[in-house]
C-alpha cells in the first residue's frame, strides 16, 4: 500500500531531479530563442553584398531551421533523462534505434539526401524565406525552410512541399535585385525613334514619381529593337528595381504607356491577316467587248 510517507521520499528523491531536468529544458529552450538570433544576425551581417531586407531574410531562416532542430534535440534528450530517471533502462532502446537504423539504412540513404542539400541550401544562401523562387519547376513564395524540405506557395495559393534533395536547379527572383523585362509591341508604320523617346520619358516620369522611386533602382527605359514579329515591331525594355518589385512596377509601366500611347497616336497591333480569295480587285482587268 503506497502511504503518504513513500510519496514524500519518492519526491524527495526523484521529484526534484525531474523538476530539475524540466527546468533545465524549458531553460535551454529560452536561451537558444533569446542568444541565437543576435548571433545569427552578427555572423550574417559580415556577408558582403547583401542588402538590410536580404540579411534580416537569411537571419529569419537560419534561426528558424536552429531553433526547429534544437526543439527537438531538447525534447529528445529531455524524454531520455526523465526516463531514466523513473527507472527505465534506455540502453536497450537506444540500441534498439540502433539496430533500427540499420535496419532502416537503405529507406534513410533519400533523408539523409535531403538534410545534407538542406545544409547547403542554407550554407550558400540559394534563396530565404520571403522570397520568390522556382524550386524543381515550382514556382512560389518561399513559406518554409528546414533541413528535409522547402514548402512554396504559388500564385494559385497552392502549397508545394518539395524535398531538398530533389532540387537541381534553383532560380531566386528576388535576390539582390529584380529586373523589369518587357517586351512593347508597335505597329510597322510607327516612327521607332518617336515610340522609345515616348518609352523612355515614361520610364523617367515614373521612376521620379513619389509613390514609386522608392522601388525603382534604375529607370526602365528601351534597349533596343528586339524582334519584327509577324504583326508587330517590338521594343525591350529594362530596368532595375528592389526585390519583388519587378511586377508591380511592370504593371504600372504598361497601364501608363497605354495612355500615353493613346495620346500619342502610337499603334498596340493584335495579331491580324489578310486573307485573298484568288486575284486581288486591283488585279482584275475589264473584259474587252
């Protein structure tokens, strides 16, 4: 019969030891969330080339990748003294993951496959979470990274779930910097020289307006002529601007330009043919009688 007396020295013995190791985890968990980013963030600014949104980027994902897999070890080791503390033999269970892992070595080779391509992705800063990327022909906002996978979400709103070791390429959209890339389309009978002037003073104009200059690092003017397409001439045109910021920035520029074009007499063609059935009517002669 358990009395209150036994209670009492089982507290006195093994109650204070576990009370301890609780507090030594919840206090090991604090610390980490507390000391680590500061750290993070000293060893990250040291990286040249990188802008303040960049580095606060990179901070926030290699904090979150620690702190995940310290929550885990902290669990881990903390279940394990708290078991042994009770009594409960964990050398047997630990050799029994052991002979687990073994067991499982061969289904493992694609986990570890992944872990290590999570180390690198974070190592040589392929792309942070907040940014725009295509992953494994996936493309999305970055939601998540940790050491097995990388979760996006796409313009659809559709979560991806790609794991790290299935990734050959990956292409960061927002990295540094972002591009306006456009190609505009006039008709034949435009005068060129007239449609880029008009093309570059609305580059300026925009690039100088207050809602706007602070995205717009150079003003996307006209490069060159790019193509003579089937129905169309088209005109490049580029410019630099912050991160992210590419398709917000290309959309105003179309919506200015087709005013501006409008006002200008400037032609946007539609794909069109002319279609002859036989001679033209220019080409028929009059019977003689």
């Amino acid at each position: 019969m358990i009395t209150w007396d036994m209670v009492k020295d089982w507290m006195l013995l093994h109650g204070v030891k576990l009370i301890a190791i609780l507090a030594l985890g919840i206090f090991l968990w604090f610390l980490i969330r507390r000391l680590l980013p500061p750290i993070v963030q000293r060893t990250v600014s040291k990286a040249r080339g990188e802008s303040k949104k960049g580095l606060e980027k990179r901070t926030d994902t290699i904090v979150r990748v620690i702190i995940g897999t310290g929550r885990i070890i902290i669990v881990f080791t903390v279940i394990l003294m708290i078991l042994s503390e009770l009594g409960v033999p964990i050398g047997p269970m630990l050799a029994g993951f052991g002979i687990a892992g073994v067991a499982v070595g061969f289904g493992a080779q694609y986990l570890v496959k992944d872990l290590i391509a999570g180390i690198f992705i974070l190592w040589e800063n392929q792309y942070r979470v907040g940014d725009v990327a295509k992953i494994a022909d996936v493309s999305g906002l970055v939601e998540e990274i940790t050491l097995r996978k990388t979760v996006l979400r796409d313009l659809d709103g559709i979560v991806h779930h790609v794991p790290n070791g299935e990734i050959r390429v990956a292409s960061n959209y927002s990295r540094h910097f972002s591009r306006v890339n456009l190609d505009i389309r006039v008709s034949y009978g435009t005068d060129l020289d007239h449609a880029i002037a008009v093309i570059n003073k609305v580059g300026e104009e925009l690039t100088r307006d207050a809602d706007w200059r602070e995205r717009i690092i150079t003003p996307p003017i006209a490069l060159r002529v790019n193509k003579w397409g089937d129905s169309a001439v088209e005109i490049k045109v580029t410019g630099d601007v912050k991160p992210l910021e590419q398709w917000a920035v290309m959309g105003e520029l179309r919506l200015r330009l087709k005013r501006v074009f409008d006002a200008e007499g400037i032609e946007i063609p539609w794909p069109h043919a002319k279609i002859y059935f036989g001679n033209s009517p220019d080409d028929v002669k009059p019977k003689e009688k």
